[in-house]
C-alpha cells in the first residue's frame, strides 16, 4: 500500500513537470507568433539589414545612403512546415518584379524550444533575375532575432 502511494506520488510529480514544461514550451511560442518579430542581419555589410514580421505582413529592409528603411512589405507571414528535433520552422516564398528585375524571396524563419542557449533565427535567398543584360544573382542572408 505505501509502495502504492508512493508510485502514485511520483507518477503525479512526472505529470506536472511534463504539463509544466509544455506550457512553457506553448508560452514560449506565442510570445514569438503573437507578436512583432524583428530579425536583424548578422553581417553588418549585408543587403538586408533587417526583416519584421508581424502578425500578418512582412517588412523587408533595406540600407539607403546610411539609413535603414523599408523596402518590400508583403500581406503575408511564413507559414509554419515543421515541427520537430526541439524547433518549429516557418518559410513563404514572395516575389517583387518591376522594370529593372524579377525577385524571389524565399524567407525563413525558426524558433527552437526546449534548448538553451539557441535563439531564434531567420534566412532569406534573394533571386534577382535582370531585365538588361545583368547577371543573374542570388543572396543569401542570416539574421537573428533582436531582443
């Protein structure tokens, strides 16, 4: 019988750390998806200074002369494709033509849980294909979230 409630005590204890633990993990995760998240590029030099995404639009920027300031706005936010190995990631693919280029933006972003010291991290593969006799060119870009 003590062997009994003894079990039963432990069992209880397991089902609260694991409710516990989801929660956090659920806490955790709307604080990211319920509000404003700002990206900023890890190489200072890069084309994109920074991506927000909000709850549902996409702001990319971009450096004119010495400021930062939008460029490209989308009424769209990457859309959640996996689930798994402790991280959630979301992707959208966009695009922006006009006279000088067709562009493709292929922007991701992933939210780990669960693991410390990991941070949430975004990609952008920019695909700029030329009206004029230009190259093609493709950038590849790495961001992390601002606090």
């Amino acid at each position: 019988m003590k062997e009994q409630k003894e079990l039963l005590r432990t069992n209880k204890y397991k089902i609260m750390q694991m409710q516990f633990i989801l929660l956090l993990a659920v806490l955790l995760f709307s604080r990211n998806m319920n509000g404003q998240m700002n990206f900023s590029n890890l190489d200072a030099n890069g084309s994109f200074p920074k991506i927000e995404i909000n709850t549902d639009n996409t702001t990319l920027f971009a450096k004119i002369g010495e400021n930062t300031k939008p460029w490209l706005h989308w009424n769209e936010v990457p859309k959640s494709i996996e689930s798994g190995n402790g991280r959630s990631t979301f992707k959208m693919t966009v695009y922006n033509n006009d006279g000088i280029a067709n562009r493709t933006f292929e922007i991701s972003y992933t939210i780990p849980y669960g693991q410390n010291n990991a941070d949430p991290s975004a990609y952008i593969k920019a695909t700029y294909i030329y009206r004029d006799k230009r190259p093609n060119k493709v950038l590849e870009e790495h961001f992390k979230l601002i606090q």
